[in-house]
C-alpha cells in the first residue's frame, strides 16, 4: 500500500512539472503571430528586390501604356 502511495504522489508531481513547462495560449499566439509577421516582413522585401531587377533591367517593358 505504501509503495502505492508514493507511486501516486510520484505522478502527481510529474504531472504537476510538466504542465509548468508548456508555453501558454497567449504565449503560443504570440510566437504565431511573430512568425506571420516575419514572412510578411520576408515576402515582401523579396518582392521588392524583384521588382527592382525588373524595372532596372528591362525599363521598356513596364507597361503598354508608356510604351505603346
């Protein structure tokens, strides 16, 4: 019975720990919303250097409306 007992509360304690180890909701929207962010941040620097290879290559390629 007694090893019964110390098997229990042995549970309970690690139980008890590792519920205290895992990130919260709000921790984990938060690290969520960073990371959307981040690609935005990256997506769009990258569409930026794009764009300006573009326009710096091939200037008369831009539109039909400027150059007809």
């Amino acid at each position: 019975m007694r090893h019964l007992g110390l098997l229990v509360v042995l549970i309970v304690v690690v139980s008890i720990v590792a519920t205290g180890c895992q990130p919260s909701s709000h921790d984990r929207y938060r690290q969520y919303t960073y990371r959307i962010a981040i690609e935005g941040d990256g997506i769009g620097i990258q569409d930026d250097i794009d764009a300006m290879f573009l326009l710096s290559e091939r200037p008369t390629h831009l539109s039909q409306w400027y150059f007809p």
